[in-house]
C-alpha cells in the first residue's frame, strides 16, 4: 500500500532530487529527518501517523491515523532566499487550491493555514549543522480529517468537506514540487504572502509563553519573514512568537 502511494507521489517529480520515505506510524517525521542521512537533495518523509507529532513553541500535534498530512521536507540546500516556514504555508495555501480553488484560504502569521477563520495546517522548521551544512527539516502538518479526535480545540479545523482523501497522495506531490519549485525559480514570495495574511492593519495580542505581552496592530512582514507590528511604543519588529487575533484565536 505505502510502496502504491509512494509510487503515484514520485510520479513527474526529479527522481534524482527527491528521496520519499512512507511511514505507517513514525514518532514524528521532523525527529526521523533530524536521525536521518541525506541521500538526495530533497528527503521526503510522509506519515500517517505520529506518536509524538509536535508543534511549534513546545505544543504537541495532534497526529492519529485519520488521513491526516503529517510530512517533513529535508534538505541542506541554501534556502536562504527566503524564510522556509512562511514558504511552506504559502506553498500548501497554493498546492490546496490547485486541487479545490473554490476553498478559502488564509494564513495567521508566522505559518498558521486557516479556513472559515479555523487553523487547517501548520509549519515547524527547525535547523540542525551538519558538518558545517545547516540541515532544514521543514514539518508540514494538514488536517484532512480531525472529525474524531477528542479534546480539539476551538479553532481546529479541517478540509473533510472537500473529499481530499483520495487525493492525499496528490496534495503531498503538490506540495514537494511546488516547493522545490519556489527556491529554483526564486519566486518572489513576498506580495502572495501579503495577500493572504488575514490580518494585516488588524489588532493582534502578542503572546510569550502563552502570557500576554502587549497589544499592536499588524502592519507588514519583512524579507526576514518577521513581523512589523504598530505598539503604543511605535513600530517594532517580531522575529518569533504567538500572535492572537480578535475573534479568531
Ligand atoms: C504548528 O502549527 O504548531 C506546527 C505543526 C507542525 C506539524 C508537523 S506534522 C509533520 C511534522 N512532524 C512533526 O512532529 N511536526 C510537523
């Protein structure tokens, strides 16, 4: 079954640049790329489920086996260009509505994907130096199916009313060949990430450790992929952290 869906994933993509591994169950596909030894440009591990999926700033993701996207890009490639986590969320914002375009999609600052104002998807980059590369390892996580986990929060959601199950495979070799494709081509990234921020000019509450920091508007993002935030203190820049936005989350 996985060796099927390997196959139809690989399909058109550049064998000699991309590596897919599949996994029934995995502890989280970002640890195995942080054990894992590249062989090609581009390792690709998919899962269908996590045991310990995690999230950004220490939050664990919740990840069973429901058809769920739970993958990780790895690569030692120069991506400077561009901040790799804000590529990703624009690259799965894109890849959803090469399949569906009539879905809504947004994006919550730094790398939330939200539909009807409910987060969809989200990115966990981390680096790591090997032998003086610097190993990206970009974590993708796609709810396709929350419908029967327990204790969800509020603002989860997920695409079930769209019948992507059978095209899992698809969205998953949009994704890989859409990313690829954004550092090859230098794409600028910059105006579409914009776009499709849902907040720009709103109220946001910045938050550190899940306290309270201070209120501001949101007004840009940087090349760097920070924020520029409007405080009572006048503009600042965030380069991490939590944002909340009035009647979101
Ligand atoms: C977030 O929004 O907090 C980021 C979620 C990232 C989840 C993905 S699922 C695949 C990869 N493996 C993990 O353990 N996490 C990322």
């Amino acid at each position: 079954m996985n060796k099927l869906v390997k196959e139809k994933i690989l399909e058109n993509l550049p064998e000699n640049r991309v590596n897919i591994t599949i996994y029934d169950e995995i502890d989280s596909t970002n640890d195995e790329a942080k054990r894992m030894h590249l062989d090609k440009e581009f390792e690709v591990l998919v899962a269908n489920k996590q045991t310990n999926g995690r999230g950004r700033q220490g939050k664990k993701w919740s990840s069973p086996d429901s058809g769920n996207i739970y993958m990780t890009i790895c690569t030692e490639n120069d991506l400077s260009f561009a901040p790799a986590s804000l590529i990703a969320g624009l690259v799965c914002i894109n890849s959803i509505s090469q399949l569906n375009d009539f879905i809504e999609l947004g994006l919550k600052w730094p790398n939330d994907i939200l539909m009807e104002n409910k987060k969809i998807g989200g990115i966990l980059v981390e680096k790591e130096l090997i032998n003086e590369n610097i190993k990206t390892i970009v974590g993708i996580g796609i709810n396709l199916n929350i419908k029967d986990i327990k204790d969800k929060e509020y603002w989860w959601g997920d695409l079930s009313n769209y019948n992507f199950k059978k095209d899992r495979h698809k969205l998953i070799k949009l994704i890989i060949q859409n990313f690829i494709k954004f550092y090859d081509e230098k794409i600028n990234w910059i105006d579409a990430w914009r776009l499709k921020c849902i907040h720009v000019d709103k109220e946001i509450e910045i938050y550190e450790n899940n306290v309270l920091q201070k209120k501001a508007i949101f007004k840009d993002i940087n090349l760097e992929g920070n924020a520029i935030i409007d405080t009572s203190k006048g503009i600042e820049i965030l380069q991490s952290g939590q944002i909340n936005i009035k009647g979101i989350y």
